[in-house]
C-alpha cells in the first residue's frame, strides 16, 4: 500500500477514535456500513435507475438499488425515494432542477438562524440561480416566527418554500409551513439532513404528509455511509429521477447505495431508536450543563441533537476556542448565531451536538461531564492547570467508551 497515504489515515483513524466529536454532523458510521463503501462495486458503471440503465452487468447493483429504495421508502414512510444523490448538496440541487426554473422565487431559511449554503446563500449556487429571500428568527424568543414566514410569503409569492435546519435547535413545525405553502400555492421541501435519524424514530415529527419533497444526507443522525437522499410524493417521482440523473450526475455510487441499504437496515432495529432517543436526552442534559455554567444555548435550550453557544461576551473568538479545544481532541465548529454581527468564518457561536458521543456510549452524566468541559475552557481559555485537567479527562473518557475497537 501506499504508506505515505496509509500513515495519514492511520492518524484520522486514531484521531476519531481519540476525540470527543461534538460537531453535529458528524458521527461514526457501523463497520458494516464502511465495509459496504470499500468494495468493488465501486468499479460498476450505472448510469440510469434499476431495468433502465445504460451499461451492462448491473443484474446485481438493480438488486441492491432496489433494496436500499425500498427500505429508504419504507423507513420514511415515503411514496418515492431516489438514493442516488452523492451528497446533501447535490440532493437539493436535483429539486431545484426538478421544480423550478433559473430565476424563480425560492423562500428559504436564513443561514444565520440555522439554514444551508444551498438554500440561497449569495456564494453558492442557489443564491446565483435563483431569486431567495429569506424568513428567520424572532429576536426575542429566537424561534422561528410563523407571522413573519407567511407575511413574507404573501408579499413575495414563492414558487418554492424550505424548511431545514442545520443550526436550528427546535422541533421543525412542518403543518404550519405547509399551511402557508398552500395558501400562495408554493412547493414545500424540508431538509431534514440532520434530523433524519430522529424523525425515523419518531423523535422528531415527520415532514411527510406535509411537504412536497425531502433531502437528507445519510451521515449525520441517520449514521450512514457520506452521501444523499431524496423522498418525495408520487406525482414528483419522475422529474426529481430524471433531475438526479441525467439532470445533475452521472454514475451513481453503487459502493454507497450498499453502504446506504445497510444504514437503512440498521435505522429499522429497536437499538437504533433507543439510540435517537438517547440523542435527545444527551442534548438535553448538555444544554442544562452550559446554562449552569453560565453559557446561554440559542433559544434557551434544545430539542433534537445541538445547540448553538452564544460565547459573545467572553472574551474570545469563536474560531480561537473551536481551534483551543481541538488541541484537547474536542470537536465543535463555530457557527453564526441569529442577528450574528460578526463574520461567517468568525462568528459569535460554538455549535454542538451529541449524535457521535452517544454512539460511543455516553449517557447523560457523561455528556454534564463534556459540557462542563467545554465551558471550564470557554471560560477559563487562558489557564493551563485547567486545560491539562480537561486533557486527561478526555483521555479517560475516550479510553472508557472506546469507538471502532477493530481498527488498530
Ligand atoms: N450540513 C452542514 C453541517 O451541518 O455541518 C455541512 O454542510
């Protein structure tokens, strides 16, 4: 093998085995899952859906395709579903290529109170090809305010309305976007990227029967192998199909598709709802943690898998504690928060979640235990007994709830 290569991921191995992975996205998918990603086929060229492809040989991936569509539908209780997507990004593109046209009117969620890139931001683009404006928080509450979503909508007759949330530490109201989608006769699509595990568990509503169309990716709650997802009504199955492919991609990831059939069979175990719920009581207990210490969460508190941390009034930039606590094998990422006045890649807040921390095992008196961690550093960014005491518990932690025991 390459060693040059093998020596590098040797150090990621033992960098995620090593570290307290706060960052809500993230998470450590089964073996069974990486397993699937690593195999030949891989070498198998696609292009089409399962009985319509374009080359030979694909007796076997229809198979495995169908499987992963199937258990997708069923898992989401949706009437179509298209695994093809090779990332959350390219999921969303295929529906704004499936149902609208450049220039036409989208009404997204504003990046700063929990939206995406790809829902209409200036540098990606969504915001180049098509016309966003965007709903957002409520100052005081900082919960999405349903006056202001359907008074925008009404002023500005949206083709297309989203409802996501990478940030957004709230339960998502999706019959009351629906409502206002329908009364301006606007399409709805949720991103549920994040919270899709907890919606297959029943820990989140469902986005279905309210919207139109849902993406996700299949890596974050959901636990899966790096990629995308789109769920939709019948009546879209062909134009979102047609928009994946040939619309935005060719060859599909047939490696992935297996990787995401597995993840899809795991999401249907008892283990795994357990696992989502204990998600919630996680985040929770986290959330709790930071306001005894003093460090308020966006909108108070949580009820899915993150908060936001408005670290504003302490002295240091976010970039510089995120960068403080990687030296201690603690990940989080800076994040905006609503109504930031400082810069994207420096902004006022500390996002974090507990998806990866409770795969590794962690109850709630362990996740008290991260959070007082992370706060002693937010707090005390400048006192070096503290950040060796936080050091070598996260040694102890890791060391008690050790993750992918297989890999050397
Ligand atoms: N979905 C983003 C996140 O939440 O980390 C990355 O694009």
């Amino acid at each position: 093998m390459d060693n040059e290569i093998k020596k590098l991921i040797e150090k990621e191995i033992a960098r995620q085995k090593n570290g307290l992975v706060l960052i809500p996205s993230e998470n450590y998918a089964s073996l069974e899952v990486l397993q699937a990603m690593g195999t030949p086929l891989s070498n198998k060229y696609s292009e089409g859906y399962p009985g319509k492809r374009y080359y030979g040989g694909n007796e076997f991936i229809d198979e495995i395709e169908n499987l992963a569509i199937e258990r997708a539908r069923k898992l989401f209780n949706a009437e179509h579903a298209n695994v093809q997507p090779h990332s959350g990004s390219q999921a969303n593109a295929a529906v704004y290529l499936a149902l609208l046209k450049p220039g036409d009117k989208i009404l997204g969620f504003d990046l700063a109170s929990g939206g995406h890139l790809t829902h209409g931001s200036p540098i990606n683009f969504s915001g180049q090809f098509y016309n966003f404006v965007y709903y957002g928080v409520n100052r005081e509450t900082e919960l999405i305010d349903f006056d202001e979503v359907e008074k925008i909508a009404l002023e500005f007759k949206p083709k297309l309305i989203i409802v996501s949330t990478t940030s957004y530490s709230r339960f998502l109201d999706f019959q009351k976007f629906s409502a206002i989608a329908k009364k301006v006769n606007a399409y709805l699509m949720a991103d549920i990227a994040h919270i899709a595990g907890l919606v297959i568990a029943g820990e989140h509503p469902s986005p279905f029967p309210f919207c139109d169309v849902v993406t996700s990716t299949t890596h974050k709650t959901l636990r899966g192998p790096r990629g995308g997802l789109i769920l939709c009504k019948k009546e879209l199955a062909q134009k979102i199909d047609k928009a994946v492919f040939p619309g935005i991609q060719g060859g599909p990831m047939e490696n992935v598709i297996a990787a995401k059939a597995v993840c899809f069979f795991e999401a249907a175990s008892p283990e795994f709802k357990k696992y989502q719920h204990q998600i919630i009581l996680n985040a929770k207990a986290m959330a709790e943690e930071f306001l005894k210490q003093g460090i308020r969460a966006v909108s108070n508190g949580t009820d899915n898998h993150l908060m936001v941390l408005d670290i504003s009034s302490f002295g240091h930039d976010s970039r510089e504690i995120q960068n403080k606590l990687s030296e201690l094998g603690i990940y989080v990422n800076c994040n905006a928060i609503p109504f930031d006045k400082k810069p994207p890649f420096n902004p006022s807040g500390i996002r974090v979640g507990s998806p990866a921390i409770t795969t590794r095992g962690f109850k709630e008196e362990e996740c008290k235990i991260v959070a007082g961690l992370v706060a002693g550093m937010i707090k005390n960014f400048d006192d070096e007994k503290i950040l060796e005491e936080a050091g070598n518990k996260v040694k102890e932690l890791t060391g008690r709830f050790p993750i992918y025991k297989d890999f050397s």
